[in-house]
C-alpha cells in the first residue's frame, strides 16, 4: 500500500518543478492502482492453503509449508490436505468448512509437527482459503480471560458515554489496555478524504498524533476499500519476508489469488517503510463502518514486534462493532437534535411567507436577522426575479446574481459548500464576505432563491509532516517510485477561503424551508386562481344578465312582425316571415348560449350533466340547417342535408346541435 503525502494537493506554494509535478502525478496514479489484494504472498507468521472442494485438493500453498511442517511445495500440490496435515486433521477441516459463515464455527486448534496453529477458512472466487495462523506462546501467556478480564465494564462505559468524545476516549484507552500497544488512536475519515486523529492513548515516549490531519493519499483508495470490506487487519512485525505463495497463478484460472479476505496476506513494502518512519514494527486496524461506508478506523501501534492472539482480536472487533453502532446512535441524536433547534424560527418563517401578500420571499425579507439566524449565517441574499435583497454581509449583486446563476446550472435545488473557491473559481474575489453558502430555490419560471453567507474563519490546521519538501522518489523494478515520507513532525498551515461547515441541521432547515416556500406559493397560486374563476363567474354573469334582456326584446318583436305577415300572403311576405322564423331561432340559439357560459363554472367543478335522449337526425340537421343557410347565402354557398328518415340517435339536443352549428359555420366561414 503506498503510503506518502500528496504535496500538490495540499500546498499552494511547493517549489517543485513542472516535471516535478507530472512525475508525481503519474506516481501518485500509480500508486492508487497498486492490486493489493493480490499480493501473492504472504507474512510468515503461518501457512496458507487454496484448496478445492470437496475434496480439499491444494491448488497453491505458501513456500514456508516446507520450512515449517518439512513438505517441499512441488511434492504436496494436486494432492488432498491429509498429506500433510494427516487424516485426523484433513477431516475436522472438512467438517468444520460445513459452515455456511465461518464465524458460526467453533475456534478450531490444532497441532501439527510439534506446533500449535489456529485455522481459518474463508471462501473467495470458488475455493476454500485455508490459513494456519502459528500461535505465539508468549502471546498465550497472558490469558484471554485475564485480557478481556473487564469486557462487560468497558461495554457498559461505551454505552454510558454521554457525547462522542467520551466514546473515542474510552475505546481507545481500554483497546490499549487489552493488547498492550504502545500507540491506539481513532482516525475519522472527512469528506475531502483526508483524515485526522480524534482520540488516542499512547505510552509517555510516544509521539503524540491527536488532533493533526493526514492527507487522502496516506491511505489510498483501494486500501480504504480493504478496510471497508474486512474488520480487521493485523501485522505482527513490518521486518518481514514476505513468502511466495507456490504457483503465483492458481492452476484452475490461471489468475492471482484474492487475498483481500486473508489474515495472512502480505502488505505492499512501502506500508511497511512507511510504519519504520513512524516508529513503529507491528500494526492492527479495526475499521469503523458507518451506513456500509468506511467511517474511520481504530488503529494501533508498537515499537516492537507484537503478536495479538486471534481471540483478542475477535475481541478488539467486537469493540469495533459496538463503537460503530455507538457512533450512528449518537450522530442520528445529534443530527435530530440540531433539527429540533431549528423547528422553531422554521415556524414563525412559514407564518412570515403564509402572510405576505406578494411573493412568499416578501415574507422573508421582513425577516432578515431570523432568516440568519436560523443557519448561523452572517449575510443573507433574497432573489425574485430582478430584485435582489441583501442583509448582512454579502458579495457585490453582481456577483450574487452570477453565483446564482452557476447553482442553478447545477440544478441542485439546496446547495452547501463552505470553501466556494475551490469549487467556483470566482468565489476568491470576495470569501472574505462569502467563503461559505448555503442556497435554495423554488422551481419557478422567473429567478429567485435565498442564498446564506458565512464569512471566512482563518485557522491553523496540523498536519503531520511537512509537505514542502521535495519529492522522494526511489527505483524499483517496476521503475521509479515514490518513497514513504520520514517525517511526522507538526507542520502548521494557514487555511483560507474556508468557512465553518454547514451542520446537518443547516441543511435541513434550508430544505424545510424551500418545502414551506413551495406550499405557500402553491397555496397562494391556488387562491389567484380561485379568485380568477370567480372574478369570470360574476362577469360572465353580467354579461349574460345584460345580454338577455336585449334579446329577449328582439324575440318579443320577431314575434309581433311574425303576425304582421302571412306565410301564405305574396312571396315577399313569406321571404319576410321565413326571415323573421330564422331571427327567433337564432335569438333562441343566443339564450342557450348565454345559459352555456352560466355552466362553464359548473364543469370546472363538476357538476354539469349531458342529458342524452332519443333525436330525430333530420330533425337536428333541419334546426342546423335553417339556422346557418342565410350565411351559406350570402357567401353564394349552396348547403343541403340528406338524412334516412325516422334515423334517431341518443344524445343531448342541445350539445348534438351546437357541435353541428360549429361544424358547418366553420365550414361556411373558410371556403
């Protein structure tokens, strides 16, 4: 595992050379692809075996199987494992591989040739692993029981723990306890990927490391990765020789073993380089997993060598666990507590935008301290449309406008960050005022949005080790390569542009108040509407009210000249009358109009009905057809109707007749 700082990552001001700075680039490349999970090899401290099922033919074993148990590699593989670890043995491991989960099964101890192993099985890629871990007899000396003597003491303290604190403290105080390490520090993983040191118990000639950050590439990617999948890893002496597993390849896939699941596996030289430097021969690190991600780890150190037997091991996991779920419990505490603080100035926002009579935003412009305080926030911008309101300190509108308008391409409805200029090159300008923002917005045509600010808070961070210094780099037989750095002294850097982290609690309200924001508007649209359709109700109404009356005049007179003449008087008396026929239905046609808008309000709300009853086709075409034919005249358009006699149809008269009339007028109006 590469093991070194990444100086063109954390330091601005490295005198170090362009080609300097690719060559590292592409080491640092390199390094994050380094396949550590197929070392092909092992650490010395026990066997290894890759065996077939069922009947556990070795595929591979580690070369110290001869050293070890006096079998030369070449003479036990192909064979089954009762050769070399007898009949008796061959069939406990069998028996003991039954297990679906191996932590179900039983510690298995065995002794073969005079000396004492604990075996381990795992299954990975379709065969059986085998590791026979050589038990140390110092190690043994000290009981299990005498070790782990106040277990149910220190699980009691884990669950007592009053903060977070107190919960690191006492796992790392009663882990040092148990196994003896010289060093037992949490190390906190954040969201960049650096780390830093939160808790540690450490002999008095240690170097202390708490509280100083380590950079990402300290522990690369795929390491992380390792530690995410695997509780525990353990290395017994870092000035070790490695032992070659016998054939590199598997003879069935003709592949690299994955060891990722392995006690045993053997770790990159340069971790190990790396452990020298800081002071230490042998390692354990108990991972700490949160929501299925990597979290931090509990990681210990010694100066010399030291041999921690697999049950206190099995115990330091343990702990692991529980802290691990300590940890959710009480970050999902804190996290509702912080919601809880918030509930209040969320409320009285909501009753400030419920009120506004404009724009749910006015609401909070009348508020500007609350809308600031509610975050922590030391300047706020409110944005509607062209309008931009600012309170507190903030950036020129300008720039306001333009940040805005680069959150919004992002299309993140709530957007936090509290070190902008790394991540908006324009940010630099003005994060004395604006290294931190927190935004929301509505999805709305027109701009709009609340945009917090928190100024910038220079601090001196600790780190360990001072990046400046040149590169180190070193051959190999794979070429150049970057060499473990050699210093952890204190290096203290001025950080900039930065501003305090928005807590979870910041975001929350900042998404609880954009879901007010959204259901105010939305009521508020809501009532616009409802007083739009009622403004044309009462309007429709006039208007029908008004227009009836001259049109029930003009039937009234249709009706006295329809008397005057005489359908069987000269023919221009009966072209009059016929005339004066077509007027009363086109009045009458007018009333059922005026009734049609009354019921427009009606099917908005649902309650207008289509009465279907049985029609007379050529009854409906006539009443059409008398209707329109003065307007085919005078256009010079011939219309005609056929209709089969006694044809009836169920529908609504007045609907059936209105559709034909817009039909056949429209008809008439385009040709």
């Amino acid at each position: 595992m590469c093991m070194f700082r990444a100086m063109a990552r954390w330091s601005r001001g490295t005198a170090m050379s362009q080609l300097d700075k690719d060559a590292f680039e592409v080491l640092l490349a390199n390094c994050a692809d380094e396949p550590i999970q197929f070392p092909g090899a092992i650490q010395p401290h026990g066997l290894l075996f890759t065996l077939e099922e069922p009947n556990l033919t070795i595929l591979q074993v580690s070369a110290n199987v001869q050293s070890v148990l006096g079998h030369a590699p070449e003479q036990v593989l192909g064979k089954g494992l009762e050769h070399v670890l007898g009949a008796g043995w061959a069939e406990v491991i069998r028996s003991a591989s039954a297990h679906d989960l191996f932590v179900d099964a039983q510690r298995l101890l065995m002794t073969v040739n005079g000396i004492e192993f604990e075996a381990l099985m795992h299954r990975n890629q379709g065969v059986l692993v085998l590791e026979l871990e050589i038990q140390d007899k110092d190690a043994q000396a000290v009981s299990y029981t005498e070790r782990t003597g106040n277990m149910g003491r220190m699980l009691r303290q884990l669950h007592a723990a009053s903060d977070l604190q107190t919960l690191y403290e006492v796992s790392v105080r009663e882990i040092q306890r148990m196994t003896g390490y010289d060093r037992v520090l949490i190390y906190r993983f954040e969201e960049e990927g650096h780390g830093q040191v939160i808790a540690e118990a450490s002999a008095p000639s240690m170097e202390l490391f708490n509280g100083l950050f380590f950079p990402a590439s300290d522990i690369p990617e795929q390491a992380r990765e390792l530690y995410r999948r695997n509780w525990l890893r353990i290395i017994p002496d870092a000035d070790y020789t490695p032992v070659p597993l016998v054939p590199q390849l598997r003879p069935d896939t003709q592949q690299q073993l994955d060891l990722s699941f392995s006690t045993l596996r053997s770790v990159s030289p340069i971790h190990c380089q790396y452990m020298k430097n800081m002071g230490v021969l042998s390692s354990m690190s108990v991972s700490l997993i949160q929501g299925g991600k990597l979290w931090g780890l509990i990681s210990c150190g010694h100066r010399t060598p030291l041999y921690v037997s697999h049950e206190l091991r099995s115990a330091c996991q343990a702990i692991g666990q529980v802290l691990s779920l300590q940890i959710s419990a009480m970050e999902a505490l804190e996290i509702s507590r912080q919601r809880e603080a918030k509930v209040r100035a969320l409320e009285q926002l909501n009753l400030a935008m419920a009120e506004s009579e404009e724009n749910v935003f006015d609401g909070l412009a009348q508020q500007p301290q609350l809308l600031m305080d509610l975050v922590g926030a030391s300047g706020v911008a409110i944005i509607e449309d062209r309008q931009t309101h600012c309170f507190g300190a903030c950036p020129e509108v300008s720039d306001i406008r333009a940040l805005h308008t680069w959150m919004i391409a992002g299309g993140e409805p709530v957007y936090a960050s509290h070190h902008l200029s790394s991540v908006y090159a324009p940010g630099e300008a003005y994060q004395p005022v604006a290294s931190g923002v927190l935004a929301m917005n509505l999805p709305k045509p027109v701009d709009n949005g609340v945009i917090w600010f928190r100024s910038e808070v220079k601090e001196s961070v600790q780190w360990s080790g001072d990046p400046n210094k040149p590169l180190n780099m070193e051959s190999s037989e794979g070429g150049m390569r970057l060499r473990p750095r050699t210093s952890f002294e204190i290096w203290k850097v001025e950080m900039t542009g930065i501003a305090p982290k928005w807590s979870h609690g910041d975001v929350f309200a900042a998404n609880d108040l954009r879901r007010s924001a959204l259901e105010n508007d939305l009521a508020r649209q809501v009532r616009k509407e409802q007083q739009a359709v009622r403004a044309r109700d009462e309007l429709v109404a006039v208007v029908s009210h008004d227009l009836r009356n001259p049109m029930t005049v003009i039937s009234m007179l249709c009706g006295m000249m329809q008397k005057s003449f005489s359908s069987d008087g000269p023919h221009t008396s009966r072209r009059i009358s016929t005339a004066i026929d077509t007027m009363q239905q086109a009045a009458s046609r007018m009333n059922v109009l005026l009734e049609d808008l009354l019921d427009t309000s009606k099917i908005e709300a649902g309650r207008y009905t289509i009465t279907p009853q049985p029609l007379e086709v050529s009854q409906i075409f006539e009443e059409a057809y008398t209707l329109l034919a003065p307007l085919a005249l005078d256009k010079s358009i011939e219309i005609s109707f056929n209709a089969e006699p006694d044809l009836k149809v169920q529908a609504d008269p007045e609907r059936l007749f209105q559709v034909l009339s817009n039909l056949i007028g429209n008809a008439i109006k385009f040709t």
